[in-house]
C-alpha cells in the first residue's frame, strides 16, 4: 500500500522521506510503548500521525518477564517488559484490521532469537494490507550464538538485516542499540546489509533499587532505561550516525517537545519516534506536530525538511 502524504495549502509542508515512504509530518510514535494504537484512540487523534510504530511482535505469542516491570527513575523510567506480545499470527488477525484503517502508515517492529525466525515472520506479513513498513529489533539475543545480542556485532547486525531484506516486501528501517562500543559500526554494518534506514537509539540498560527492601526495583533486576535522561546520549549517537550513512536517520530518545523533535532533525534525523512521554502525556505525538508547524511557520519554513542536518558546528 503507498502513503502520500497530503499538501496542507494552509500551513507549511511537514512530510518527510523515510526512504520510498512519503509520512504526512515527522512524527512516529516508538514500539513498545503505544500498544497496537487502539489504546490511544480516544486520547488523540490518531490520524494525525506520521506513522505507527506497535509493539514488538515475535514469532510466536511471549507472555513477559514477572513484575514489578516498570520502575520510574530520575528523568526516566526503567522496564524489563520482556517484549511481551500476541505473536504474529494473532497479530495479523486481530490488530491488523483495525491499523489499516487509521490512514497512516503502520511499521511492524519485529523480533526473534534466530535469523530463521526473523524470515518467519516476514514471510507472514508479506501482503497483510496496511503493513507499510518493518523495524527490526536488533537488540534481540541470538540463542544460536550464546545469546549475544545481534545488535552489539557489525557481522550479526548485518546478517539478521540480509535475512530481513531477503523476506520483506515493504521498506526496512533497522533500530539500533546503544549498548555497544561503536554504535556508527553497527549502523554502518546494517546499512551495508541492505537497511532501507535507521532509527535509534534503543533502551540503555540500567538497574534500580529499593532501598526499603534491598531488592531491585524491577523482578528482572536490570531493565531498559528510557526518557529524558538518555537524551544527550541518543542526540550524540543520531549525530554521529547521521554523519556516517547515506540511508534516512529516526532519532529516538527522551523526545517529549516539538524543540527535542526539532534538535534531533538539526543533528540528522528525517524523522523521530516519542516513547516514554506518551506515558506521561497521551498527547504528547500531537502537541509535537502542533510546535512543529508553529516553529516551521515563525521561522517561514517552505518545508520542514529544510531543517534535517542543518546543525552550525562552526
């Protein structure tokens, strides 16, 4: 299905290029943390959005890790979550439907422990009306290589990507982790595999504790940390990315204002995923589009793309 995104005669020009996909604005709501968009329906207008991003979906049904989960944290949260989701095949018949009716384009965050299971579900969303796009969740561990992460070497990160290029037929975005030394290697590494573009960062991992228990805060002991507090980090790392590969740049991390949205696109990024701020501020998604056209507006923006790694560094 293609998405073109509709000219606003009134107002400045927000679509963006994500690769062969035309968004309406620059703003995607990030996996994981705005369910299957049902659950905002009637906190926003969904329709507004440049694109959906649902919840991480695996080859087959995964119930989670045991609470407590989520813990909050200075400027943050942590969550062990544990990717829980209803696998692909229930996906496809019970949320799908509803997704391809919004009017914006839904990415489907996929994840596996083996390269054959990311091809699975691939295979499986082959066709599925409305599927416009697929994030692959690199941050997943390799059962097949003692569970080290494929997002943390440049070999495996490219490989997952061939197997998930080889599969799909919609565009590739691959999201990459920040837990790793060289985080422009791996980028690099994916965009060499065939990625069609790259957002990031993911969670940092982080660990809590209770001092009234002496036990961590969360049943997994260590979680993903998210939210305001990894922002500079996230900038620095879309940064340097942007700078290194010639494929479209999503910036995630602590984006809660149209000003972060707008920092991160400076630094490189044709696009931005909110995640922990929907958590906060349901609304958060739209207001960001509200300041987007009021900065693009006062500066007498043509097109917001005008912006996109137009930071001064001299």
């Amino acid at each position: 299905m293609e998405y073109l995104a509709p000219k606003d005669e009134q107002g400045p020009d927000l679509s963006v290029n994500i690769g062969s996909l035309e968004l309406k604005n620059p703003v995607m709501t990030a996996s994981g943390t705005f369910g299957y968009a049902r659950e905002f329906a009637d906190l926003m207008d969904l329709g507004r959005l440049g694109a959906v991003i649902v919840k991480g979906i695996s080859l087959h049904p995964r119930e989670g890790n045991p609470p407590p989960r989520i813990a909050e944290t200075s400027c943050g949260m942590l969550n062990a979550i544990g990717l829980q989701n209803v696998g692909v095949d229930r996906f496809i018949s019970e949320k799908m439907g509803y997704l391809a009716k919004l009017g914006v384009p839904v990415i489907v965050n996929i994840l596996g422990d083996s390269l054959g299971e990311y091809e699975e579900i691939c295979a499986r969303l082959n066709g599925v009306p409305g599927v416009a796009g697929i994030e692959v969740n690199i941050s997943c561990p390799n059962v097949k290589k003692g569970g080290v992460a494929f997002g943390t070497d440049p070999l495996m990160a490219a490989s997952v990507t061939k197997a998930v290029k080889n599969r799909a037929d919609v565009p590739v975005m691959v999201k990459l982790s920040p837990n790793v030394t060289d985080i422009v290697a791996i980028a690099r590494a994916v965009e060499d595999g065939g990625a069609d573009s790259v957002s990031l960062i993911n969670t940092l991992i982080g660990m809590a504790i209770d001092l009234k228990t002496r036990k961590p805060a969360l049943a997994n002991i260590i979680g993903g940390l998210s939210g305001p507090a990894i922002k500079p980090v996230a900038l620095r790392m879309c940064y340097q990315v942007a700078r290194a590969v010639s494929v479209p740049v999503i910036g995630i991390g602590g984006i809660e204002t149209a000003t972060d949205a707008l920092e991160f696109m400076l630094a490189g990024a044709s696009a931005v995923q909110v995640g922990t701020a929907n958590f906060v501020n349901p609304r958060a998604s739209e207001d960001i589009i509200d300041g987007l056209i009021e900065y693009a507006t006062t500066e007498k923006l043509v097109s917001i793309r005008s912006i996109i790694g137009g930071l001064i560094t001299e």
